[in-house]
C-alpha cells in the first residue's frame, strides 16, 4: 500500500515546480528575447541591402550643367520620397560641378522610365513609357510617356499614348515648331497577329502636345527605332526591323519614307546610336558571331557600321572582349569617332534556375572615320558598371551610365548614376 506524502513533503514537491516553472518562464521570456532581437536585426539587414535603383539611360549638356533621364526609386534622394515596391521615370538636373539642382519623379501608375530628355525655350521634354494597371506590370508593358517640365523642373503636361499594347518613346528631337518622339509600339508577349500601326514608331508632336503626324514601320512584334539625328531635310532613323535584324531608316521631316535597309544579324536590341561625320553615317550595335546557335550560346561582338546617306554600307568593323559586348553609344570628335559599350557574362553563382545575373564591365573605345582603333580603356570593378551616354568635352569624354561598384563610387550592392571623365587618350582623369 502506497504510503501518502506528508504535509511538508507536498511543500517541498510545490517548491520544486514552483522553481521549475521560474526557470521555465526565464528560458521563454530568453527565447522571445533573442527572437526579438533575431527579428530586429533581419530587418536593419533587409533595410540596409536593399538594392536601390538610381540609372543614367541618356544625358544631355546644357549651359548650366547637366539634364539626365532615367529612372529611380528614390532610396538616397533628398527631392523625392522612397518607392518601395516600383522605380519610377526620373529627370534630374545637374549643375557644372555633378550636384542636383533639382530632380522630379514621375509617381502615376506603376513602374515608369525616361530614356531621354531635351532643353527647349519654355523649359524641357522628357519621353518613356509607364504602365498604369496591374495587368501592364504582369505583362510587362507600357504606355508610351511625354512629360512637359518648366525651367525648374515642375511637370507642366503630360501625354501618354497605346497602339499595339506595348509603347514606349526611346529619343526626342527638336524641330523649329515642335518635337519628334521615336520609339516603338509592339504587340505584348504571347498575343498572337499583327497590328497594322504597330513596331518602330515616329510621331511629331506640337508644343501643346498635339500630334501633327505618325508614320510606323517593320514587324509589330519587334520593330524599334533607337535613335535618330537630323541632317538637313532628312531623319536618319536606326533600330531593328524584327529579331537580330539591325535597321537604318531615311524620312523626310513630314514623315516620308524614303528608305529602309535591313542588317543581319544583330542582338535581339539592333542598332542603338548614329552619328554623322563628313557625308557619311556610323551606326553600333552589337553584331551575332554564331546566328544558328542556340540563345544561351549566341556570341555577339560590339559593331559599328559605316553607311553613306543612301544606306550603302561602306566598312564594318567589330570589337571583342571574350564576352559578349555591345556598343550603345557613338559621338564624333572632329574626324574621330567615340564609342561606349558594355562587356557581360553570366555570373553562375548569382543565377538561379530562373534568373541569370550578368555581370556587366564598362569599355570606351576611339576610332578614326576609317574605323581604325586609336585607344580604348575599361572598367572592371567588383560590382556592376553600365555605359549608357558619353558627351564630348573640350578636354575629354564625360560618360554616363549607372555603377554599383566601389571603384565608381557605390558600394557593389546598390545602383547610383555616375560620371566618369575620360581624356582624350581615354585616360581616366575622374568619376563623380
């Protein structure tokens, strides 16, 4: 027969789970503490790696300083509040010394984007595009975007404009009573047909935004124009007509079309910039090396290809880094010819089954009008350096693109718009 506890033996067994129960509530409340602190110290992690978004797409020089488009979700910026899920269409203007003088977001819709931007009397013109449903950010398209700014960089009027489903504007230019807007309007990923008003797109607008003419052209699943300059009573357009197809185009200034000359084979992106020097026009891109390959093994080398003014091409030449490399940009200094591009590779331990991370390395090259190469440098920091733009300086080439490497001024991590001065000899004298 089991024998019952004493009165003071219970008291001794309630001490015991009394002091059990204590070193129990200590190790919870520890736990809690600790994963408190876990918590806390995730979210100043997050908070402090976030990758935000700061890009040059094109720069212009002004009197004062600097016009720049891109676009931003403002995480650094003392003018425009933080976006914290979609970047937004920035202009942004800088003085002679690289400091804002002002900047302005475009907040509407969703996620938006400037790639270009003009000085003109009442105050500047800025072009993109901007998706304003969910269904556009599911897509991944836009409306084509113009904005009107004053001289201190408010927002006048905008106007927006969709044709075939995906629109947007790539470049501006000035004429004596208004401005022309290229770009492009394309059907969306998966929509099967054509659209008669669709692919690479010229529009000339009234300075109250009025449209006066639109004249379209090449495949509305793929034709762009990327860039164009006017020369005399003549636009020269470049793009591409459809995938891996480089284009250059002659208009009149009413829109007329007077030719349009195909290139194969290109990137998936055409011909991006043209420049004119003498009676001749050079166009870069990024020329296909193996076109019967398959995609993730397609290797390109940066192109540039001399025309005369009736599309004839006179010489080529291209320029390889052991990966693949495009030019983006091309401007003349005198007889000369200055490019800026990009090398890129994957990085394999960055991808994943879903999304390759390339890796990007600045590359600035000088050519003769012979295309002949006189000097070239690169930038090979630890993070990412993008070329966009380059300006011709008294003394040198002044670049601009977007960097999240330490050399240029980030911290390989988060993406900041940066300038970076080149001599003549493509010496770097400094970045800002």
């Amino acid at each position: 027969m089991k024998k019952n506890k004493s009165k003071r033996e219970l008291k001794q067994d309630q001490k015991k789970v009394v002091k059990w129960l204590k070193v129990i509530i200590v190790l919870c409340i520890a736990i809690i503490v600790i994963e408190l602190g876990y918590i806390g110290l995730s979210y100043y992690n997050r908070n402090k790696s976030i990758i935000y978004t700061d890009t040059l797409n094109s720069f212009e020089k002004v009197s004062d300083g600097y016009l720049v488009a891109g676009n931003s979700d403002f995480k650094n910026s003392s003018f425009n509040s933080y976006q914290d899920e979609y970047n937004k269409a920035k202009f942004a203007k800088y003085n002679n010394d690289f400091e804002i003088e002002f900047e302005s977001a475009y907040t509407k819709g969703y996620g938006s984007f400037f790639n270009d931007v003009v000085a003109y009397d009442d105050g500047y013109i800025a072009v993109g595009g901007a998706q304003y449903d969910e269904q556009q950010v599911e897509d991944n398209a836009t409306d084509g975007l113009i904005v009107l700014y004053d001289k201190d960089g408010k927002q006048v009027d905008t106007k927006t404009l969709q044709i075939a489903g995906d629109t947007n504007f790539t470049k501006v230019l000035l004429v004596d009573d208004g401005f022309i807007v290229i770009g492009q309007s394309i059907l969306q990923n998966m929509v099967i047909g054509n659209n008669p008003n669709g692919g690479a797109l010229m529009i000339k607008y009234n300075f109250d935004l009025e449209e006066e003419w639109r004249t379209n052209y090449g495949g509305s699943k793929s034709g762009i124009f990327n860039d164009a300059i006017i020369d005399g009573d003549y636009i020269y357009l470049v793009g591409k007509d459809a995938t891996r197809y480089g284009m250059i185009a002659k208009y009149t200034l009413s829109g007329e079309q007077v030719f349009a000359k195909t290139y194969e084979y290109t990137d998936t992106v055409g011909f991006s910039s043209i420049v004119k020097v003498g009676d001749n026009f050079f166009v870069v891109g990024s020329k296909t090396i193996n076109i019967d390959a398959k995609d993730e093994d397609k290797v390109t080398e940066g192109l540039i290809v001399k025309y005369d003014s009736d599309g004839n091409v006179l010489n080529e030449v291209t320029f390889s880094r052991n990966n693949a490399l495009r030019f983006n940009k091309i401007v003349s200094d005198g007889d000369d010819l200055i490019v800026v591009g990009h090398t890129y590779k994957k990085d394999e331990e960055k991808s994943t089954d879903t999304y390759n991370y390339l890796d990007y390395r600045g590359v600035i090259v000088k050519y003769n009008s012979d295309l002949e190469e006189l000097s070239k440098a690169t930038e090979n920091g630890e993070g990412i350096d993008y070329f966009s733009d380059v300006l011709v300086m008294d003394d040198g080439y002044l670049v601009g693109g977007a960097s999240s490497s330490e050399e240029l001024g980030s911290n390989n991590k988060d993406y900041r718009t940066y300038f970076l001065k080149y001599s003549k000899d493509l010496e770097r004298d400094f970045y800002k």
